[in-house]
C-alpha cells in the first residue's frame, strides 16, 4: 500500500466538525490529508491527469459547502472517495466513446530492475482484463485501504458482494503474477508446470503465461506456492503513484475561502446536490477507461463506416438472392442449411453445426445445381461435312424481307467454383460449476470462427468474444457472481454457423453439521452387577 497521510477516525471527525463549522482552515487539513490518495484513485478511473485532477478540486469544494449531508463523521473517508467518483462519473460521460485524456498516465517504467519493469506492466495488462467494478473493488481495498463495508456504501453493494469480487479479482491478479513467478521458481514442486515451461527461455508468451495461470488454479501444489510467493497487495504496490499537480491545493482553498468566486463555489456545489438519504451521492454508471480490446473494437467500427458504400451494393446483391430463393425455393447463393445436433460420439454437452441430412456436401455440386442440356438437337452436317449452322452463307436461307436469319451459337456451361466450407463452432460445457466456477471449451472446425457469448442470471464469463482459427480451441471462464446464494443462469455464444447455450444451476453451501450432543453416562446403580453391560460409549 502506498504511504498515504495518516488520518484516523478521530482525525476524521474533527475535519468534518471543521467543515461545518466553515473554518477557513478546513480545506487546507482537509487537501493535505486526503489529496493524493484521491487524486490516484480519480486517475485510475479517468486515466488522465488533467481531469482527475478537476475532479479532485469540485469533489472537495463540494465537501467544503455540503458537509452537513454527511450523517456520521466517521465515514468521511468513504464520502469523500464517493464525491470523487461521482465528479469522474460526469467527466466520462462528457468524453466521447473511446476517448483518451489530454495528459496520459505514465506507464510502468520507473523500476531500474528488469523483472520489476515486466512484473509493473504484467500487473497493468491484468487489472486491464479485469472489469471495471472488480478493478475498482481491488485498487480501493488493497491501495487505498477502504473495508468491504466502506466499498459497498461507495459503490452501492452488499458486503457479501464486495467479498466475492475482490475474490474473484485477487485470484486473477495473483494467477497471472504467479505464472511468471512460479516458471522461474516454481519448477521442481510441480512436474506438470514444468513439463509446461521446460523449453520456455525469456520472456514468457501471453498463451503460455495464460495457460500457466489455469493450471494454478486448478493445482494445489502451485496454489500454495502462488500464496507463498505472490501478493496481490506488494503487487499493486509496483504501479506508479499520480500525485496531484502542485498548483492544485492552491485552486482547492482559493475556491473554497476566496469571496470573489462565490459564483464558482455555488455552481460547483448546485452541480453536485445529489445525495441520498444515507447523505453519500447517487451511485453513477461509472465508464472506465477503454482497455485495449475495446479500443480494437472502436477501431474495427470505425474501419466498417468507411466500408459502408460496399455494404449497400451486397445488400442489394442479397436482396436479389433472396428474390431468387422466394421464386425458385432454392439457395443459389449459400451453401446447404445448418441446424444444431448433438456431435455423434461427443462428449455430453457438446454441440455442433452439422449439415441437415440429405444435402451435400460444400465442395460438391448438387445435380439441381448441374448445368442442364441445350434442348436444341446438333445441326445436322451437310455433304461438305460442315454443319448448317455454319456453312456458307450462299446456302443460308434468305427471309421475306431480305435478312439472313441469325445463327444460334451453343450455349456455353461453366463450371461453378466449388465453395468452400464453412466454420464450425463446437461448444463443451461443464455438467455443472464446481465451487462458483467452471470452463466451457470452443473448438474451430474446418474453417476460423468468430464467436460472442453473453450471460444471463448471475453468471459472469471470461472473455465475451472472439475469434478461433481452423483446429484451434479456446476455453472460457464462466464464475457465479455471489457463490453464496443459490441460482441459475445461462451463457448463449453466436457464431455465423449458428448458436448455442450452457444451462447451468446452483445451490447455496449447507452450513457444517454440528456433532450429534452425547448421551450423559448413565448413573451407576448401588449394586451393579456383573452381568449387565454398560451403556456408556468411551469416545
């Protein structure tokens, strides 16, 4: 955790109490106490200096002028991180799509080790898979120090929801650390780790670092050395701090004190005059900053406007297969239906695209796809051995009104290209999620697949989407979001061949079972006898 000013519960209540009391003091305690630590949080949000460091400044003037919303002084800390959250909430919602800041944050290059240096931006590129309410759950509990009870009031969770996302977001930070870790040291307590790495020299590929992050959650032995060897906490500790620019505590005080921006003042608070009856500010929809994946997305939009003119001449083409199809009943266009059947011999679970029965195969031509034969006979041959058709034009008969009747060439035939097949998506489900969690598996047949899922229910899936060459496979993370409570859900995946969906359902932990009470030893008689056997079990 990164040393931050001290300030305690009593230091709280006294900053507060100095807030309502207008002291001119205040914004100054008020700044150094907690300014740095909210300007990098503002800057994980925002991912841009210059607007955190605005939203830092309006977040702070309004605790200046609406601090008798807060009910308990003691949650000022948690308040004050809630106004900085909603102040970045308005900021991203300003920005357009995919936006970036005026003044990017520096990237993980201030360590003079090179293993730091890898290890800093093996931790960025993590906290970029995670999603951003996770993130954000594990930089406030692990960085900033904030308890589940403080993070639900902030983001308006439960503390049983907060618990199981930061998790959920530890063990992937931790995961994908411990790949690297446990490659260079972890090799002789594992023989399967290391017959994964045994020809693995420098740096560690991102499939192979993936792949070695599933086996440790699913090994025992590499799970204990993960626990011995990496913390979620000392890793946080490698990305950079964003301190707040020097002239900001000067802007904060002069708003808050100087009676000339009593304008600003006011505007700033009557911006921000929405809270609860719990005195914290409605909880926004928060929109992160971009990751990479969605800034590709952005990207493959952005190149698809431009291809919009192409587009409009293939919907036309389509439009007139599809005229076709309404005629003649038949497809010229595409190749034979699909539909979704069990894979014979699969596993259970697996699903295919297959060809409906009787329809051939791609790279076959059906006999109603088949040229057909000119109806018109051959020209006969005349005694010269050369046929009618085309003979000299001396021979050809001349019409009433002096025309030459034209000769009718043959027909020629083409060939069709044979098309090629199509992709199929095969999709493996679990039979059920072990311990809040589970894989489901996507093979690519005979041609690249590109795929999508969605999660209904409490189900959360990792990732959403993307794309499988001929013969490779891919796995998918599929976590129950409160594994404490039972449920159901399901993940639907889309392909061009067709779709599918894992049913799953689960049911709440049964509490541990108490030890039946034993029975008191029976009181023994004046005159036992001999005979009689004891009813008291020795335990």
């Amino acid at each position: 955790m990164p040393v931050w000013p001290t300030v305690g519960r009593a230091d709280d209540q006294r900053l507060a109490q100095a807030l309502r009391r207008a002291d001119t003091q205040a914004p100054a305690s008020l700044f150094d106490a907690y300014a740095e630590r909210l300007n990098d949080y503002a800057c994980s949000l925002l991912s841009d200096r210059d607007g955190a460091a605005e939203a830092v400044h309006d977040a702070l003037v309004t605790a200046q002028g609406c601090a008798h919303r807060l009910g308990d002084p003691s949650h000022l800390r948690a308040w004050l991180y809630a106004l900085v959250r909603f102040q970045c909430a308005v900021r991203a919602s300003g920005r357009p799509p995919g936006g970036q800041g005026t003044t990017p944050l520096p990237v993980a290059d201030g360590h003079d080790d090179p293993r730091e240096r890898e290890m800093a931006a093996l931790v960025q590129e993590a906290l970029a898979e995670l999603g951003g309410q996770e993130r954000e759950i594990l930089e406030l509990a692990l960085r900033h120090g904030l308890s589940t009870g403080e993070i639900g009031a902030l983001l308006g969770l439960t503390s049983r929801q907060v618990t199981a996302r930061l998790d959920r977001a530890r063990t992937h930070l931790e995961n994908t650390a411990a790949a690297v870790v446990l490659a260079r040291v972890g090799r002789a307590h594992c023989p399967d780790l290391s017959a994964m790495v045994d020809s693995w020299e420098g740096p560690l590929p991102p499939v192979l670092r993936r792949r070695l992050s599933g086996h440790i959650a699913r090994c025992e032995v590499c799970t204990e050395q993960r626990d011995r060897h990496v913390s979620a906490g000392r890793l946080l500790d490698l990305v950079p701090v964003v301190f707040p620019p020097l002239s900001l505590r000067r802007r904060v005080i002069e708003t808050c004190v100087n009676p000339e921006l009593d304008g600003t003042r006011t505007a700033i608070v009557e911006a921000s005059d929405r809270f609860g009856r719990d005195g914290f500010p409605a909880v926004p929809e928060l929109r992160t900053a971009p990751s990479a994946t969605s800034r590709a997305s952005a990207r493959r939009r952005r190149q698809g406007k431009r291809s919009a003119p192409v587009a409009v001449a293939a919907a036309c083409v389509l439009a007139a297969t599809a005229g076709v199809i309404l005629v003649t009943g038949q497809d010229l266009g595409s190749g034979p239906a699909r539909r979704a059947e069990a894979a014979p011999g699969s596993e259970p679970g697996v699903v295919t695209f297959e060809p409906e029965p009787g329809t051939p195969a791609p790279d076959t031509v059906s006999p109603a796809e088949s040229p057909e034969p000119d109806p018109t006979p051959p020209p006969e041959p005349t005694e010269s051995g050369t046929p009618a058709s085309v003979s000299d034009p001396a021979r050809t008969p001349v019409t009433a009104g002096g025309r030459r009747p034209s000769t009718q060439r043959p027909r020629s035939t083409r060939t069709p290209a044979p098309r090629l097949p199509a992709g199929r998506l095969t999709v493996s489900c679990p039979p059920d999620i072990d311990q809040g969690a589970g894989q489901i598996r996507l093979t690519a047949r005979d041609a690249a697949v590109t795929w999508s899922a969605t999660a209904s229910g409490a189900l959360l899936i990792h990732p959403q989407r993307g794309r499988l060459r001929a013969g490779a496979g891919g796995v998918i993370w599929v976590t129950v979001a409160d594994p404490s409570e039972a449920g159901s859900g399901t993940v639907s995946f889309r392909s061009p061949a067709g779709g599918s969906t894992c049913s799953f359902a689960w049911e709440a932990p049964e509490p541990p079972e108490s030890e039946p009470p034993t029975d008191p030893p029976p009181t023994p008689t004046e005159s036992p006898s001999a005979d009689t056997e004891s009813d008291t079990v020795t335990p």
